[in-house]
C-alpha cells in the first residue's frame, strides 16, 4: 500500500473526521474516503465506525493505528539516517537571475556542509516553480514576487530586491538627474521574456501612465540583456544583483529612478507538508539568517 493512505489514515484517526482529516491534508474529501476505502479493502476489516456525529476507531482500526505509528516514524527515521550520511537530492527551484547572481554562494556553503547530496537546480517560470513546489516536484522555490502568488505554500520574505534602469554609460539619461516617469516616453527597451515579472510591473505602470515605448529586442535571460545593453542605446530593467557586477566596472550606468509600484522582493516558499531534509532545513536557516 502506499505510504500515503496510512498517513491519511493516522490524520483520520487524529481529527474523528474525514472532512478535518481533508482540510489539514490538503485534499479533496473524497480522496481522503477512497484512501482509507483502500486500507479497509486490503485488510478486508472496518477501521472506523459512526459515533454520535463524528468517528472513532473500531478495535481493527486502533491496531492498525498502533502499527502505522510505529511504521511512519520509522520511514521518517530512515530518511533522516541518510540524509546524514550525505544521500539524497536537493530541488531548487527558481530563476536565471537567482541562479546566477544570488544562490552560488549558498550553494557553495551547503556542498561543504554535505558533500555527497545531489543538488538540482531548476530554473522556470514563477508561476510554473510554485505549480512544481505544491506538487511535490521540487522542494524549494526562490522567486522575485511582489506578494504570495499561491496561499497554499508557505512564504518568507528574504529582503526586497531593488530594480534598476540600467543604460550604457554614454546614454543620454545618465546625464540628467532624478528621473520622471514622462522622461522614458518613446525610448527602446531590451526586455527579457513576456512572462517575467519585473517586465510585467514595468509594462503595467508604462500602459497605465500613456508612455509610448518600443520593445528593441526581447531576450531569454538577464545575461543577454545586459551585454546588448552594454553594445547599444536600448534600457534595461533588471534586478539589482543581476547587474551589480557591471554598474561597479562602469561598464552599465544606473538611471536614478524610482516608482512605488515597481518594488519586488526575494520570496522563498515551500509546501507546509513538506518534510525538510537536513539539508533542506540548512539551506532555509541560511536563506534566513
């Protein structure tokens, strides 16, 4: 039998309720009834019966209670054992700029801690990263998100994340001082894909105020956009530590702008069922600290 049913079993047990046992579970009613259906057809017993208006464990289900206890904690026991041992895969999931500019150190410090776990890094869009996390397909997600974009995670914000206009040097807005929304009427932009989200934020307060813009060119990744940046007349915006390095050479020059509604923060998420590995649980004390 899958695993699953005895934990739906044991929450089944615990709340004297298949509709409490559903909510804290995350699942429809019905599966929660099919589960424990299951359970009762495999060892051809009643595990529960009515009892005023909720339930109770019949004598077959208090056994099997005592059982499931004992087997579940020793699966988790088991998993903790080797993930001390240094098994086990670690799935992140995030974005390019993520990946590229904040998570290597991190990353670094987690190989040293455990030198034989496996680490996926998967980089996609943000709707799709927090799809992948409450399915159970990756075990933590990193976005850029302005707020919790799905309620059934679980969210921190790790710090606000500044987004900069970035130009070549030689650009002709780098010689005036704090930027207006009405000074970027007309001008060409490098835009990473449609679907990213500091370019949705953008395009919405551009729309929304009656600047005219033109799309130059649109790129897969932060990289592309500031070497054609750095080639070209065209403005850029990006997450601060994507383009950190280069502002610092002088090789892109920052617009002093500033909006209230172009704001982004670092957002680490994860399934509030999830079991957090030991190393899963040091990447999240590092993400936070």
């Amino acid at each position: 039998m899958d695993l699953t049913y005895y934990q739906t079993f044991r929450e089944v047990a615990l709340r004297q309720s298949f509709t409490r046992a559903a909510a804290e579970l995350g699942y429809a009613q019905s599966s929660v009834t099919t589960q424990i259906q299951k359970l009762e057809k495999e060892y051809d017993v009643q595990l529960f019966e009515r009892y005023g208006r909720g339930l109770r464990l019949t004598s077959a289900g208090e056994e099997l209670l005592k059982i499931t206890v004992g087997m579940l904690e020793l699966h988790q026991q088991s998993k903790e054992k080797l993930t001390r041992q240094g098994g086990g895969t670690l799935t992140i999931g995030t974005i390019d700029s993520i990946a590229a500019y904040y998570l290597p150190p991190l990353l670094q410090r987690i190989r040293q801690e455990y030198p034989d776990l496996s680490i996926r890094l998967q980089t996609d869009r943000e709707d799709a990263i927090a799809g992948k996390v409450r399915e159970g397909d990756i075990d933590i997600g990193l976005i850029l998100e302005d707020k919790p974009s799905d309620s059934a995670l679980r969210w921190t914000v790790l710090r606000e994340e500044p987004l900069v206009l970035v130009v070549n040097p030689g650009h002709a807005l780098t010689l005036t001082g704090p930027l207006e929304l009405d000074r970027l009427d007309g001008m060409e932009w490098m835009m990473t894909e449609d679907s990213c989200n500091y370019r949705m934020m953008l395009e919405k307060v551009l729309r929304a105020s009656g600047i005219s813009y033109r799309v130059g060119l649109e790129l897969g990744n932060p990289e592309a956009v500031k070497r054609c940046v750095m080639a070209g007349s065209g403005i850029a915006i990006l997450p601060r530590m994507a383009a950190e390095d280069e502002l610092r050479r002088g090789e892109l020059a920052a617009l002093k702008f500033d909006h209230p509604e172009i704001r982004l923060n670092l957002q680490m998420f994860y399934h509030p069922k999830k079991w957090l590995s030991r190393p899963l649980r040091t990447l999240i004390g590092m993400l936070t600290e």
